[in-house]
C-alpha cells in the first residue's frame, strides 16, 4: 500500500478520519512558496486532522528543497517505479483514491494547457485526468504577465471552469522576472483559506 503521510499527532488522531490534501507543483517561481504553504496549512485548526501529499514536476524542484518538507513527495518517476507488476497499485489512481481535495499551486501555463486540453503525460496530470468530479479541485496559474495575457490563456481557464475546477485568480505585483502586472500566484494565505472553504470547515 502507498505510504500515507501525516501532519498530526497520534493523539489528535484517534478514530477520526482525517481530511487529505493532495498539492500539485509545476514549474513555476511560485513553487519556491510549497514550504509555506505547507507550513501554513499544518497550521490551520481543523476539526478533524490534516494529511498533506505532495505531487511534483521535476521543473518545479528547482525553487524548493524536498528533503525539507514534513510530508510525502512524489516525483514523475514514483509512477513507473511502484509499479512493476499487473498486481501492483497504479500510483495515480491510489493518490486520487486518497485525497479529498486536489490544489494545484502554481499551475504554470504548460500545465493549464495541458489539462484544459485533457493530455496527462506526467503524475500531476494523470491524476487531474482520473480525479472523482464530486471532489474539489483547486488550481492556483502562475505565469509571467504577458503569458497570463496571452488570449489562449483565456481559453484555457475557461476550459477548466467548465471541468467543474475551482480558480483561485492570479494577483498583480512585479515579478521575479521583473515584469509588474497580473499572472503571480495568489498569497499563500489566500489559497489557504480556499482550501479550508472547499473541505467545508471553519477554522
């Protein structure tokens, strides 16, 4: 069975179910916030525990050290290695199994055409492309301004709306490129809270 990773104590568990956060991260500057985000939503007070798993591009490992991280990650390569025989769990499968909510943080523009396209050709997408419609999916775009104002941009988020995908817009401010207007990653506080509201809790 795939190892599940857990941000709370055992006494906090007991026999409450907790809720399970899958985080997708691209390749994008934004990815060098994934150790916040983390951080923060351990530290949000659920009234049930919180388990977090990690999904990552390899792009994406350039802006974060994984070995710092208090949870599971997993790599493109974690799909071909757990499975080596037809009696083996297929990676992608068991992560959606697993998780209630799926956020993506950052979406860089190649991930959003690649899932408003339908194509799953790396673990973040294929699990995108298997997810359970009757649980929320997040995506946070993270892209350079004249990326974000790209008219394809556009069509590419419209398509995810009408898979049901929750956006949670990009803000203005200048960015590590030097370009300032809109297409940087929401605040990490801000994804937080749209976590929250989507698992239905209060802190």
């Amino acid at each position: 069975m795939m190892e599940k990773a857990s941000t709370s104590s055992p006494e906090e568990i007991t026999d409450i179910k907790p809720y399970r956060v899958l985080i997708g991260c691209t390749g994008s500057v934004a990815s060098v916030k994934i150790p916040k985000l983390v951080d923060e939503l351990i530290a949000v007070k659920l009234n049930k525990c919180l388990e977090i798993q990690i999904l990552s591009t390899e792009h994406s490992l350039h802006f974060f050290d994984p070995s710092t991280l208090p949870v599971r990650l997993y790599r493109d390569k974690d799909e071909w290695d757990t499975w080596k025989t037809m009696k083996d769990p297929v990676l992608h499968i068991e992560l959606r199994r697993w998780a209630d909510l799926f956020v993506i943080a950052p979406l860089d523009a190649n991930t959003l055409a690649k899932m408003a396209n339908g194509m799953c050709d790396n673990l973040i997408t294929c699990v995108a492309r298997a997810w359970d419609p009757k649980k929320p999916l997040l995506f946070c775009p993270a892209m350079n301004t004249f990326m974000w104002e790209h008219p394809l941009t556009a069509v590419h988020i419209d398509n995810m709306k009408k898979l049901g995908y929750v956006e949670i817009p990009v803000v203005k401010k200048t960015l590590a490129c030097g370009d300032t207007g809109y297409g940087a990653m929401a605040e990490v506080s801000t994804i937080v809270s749209e976590v929250v509201n989507a698992l239905g809790n209060k802190m």
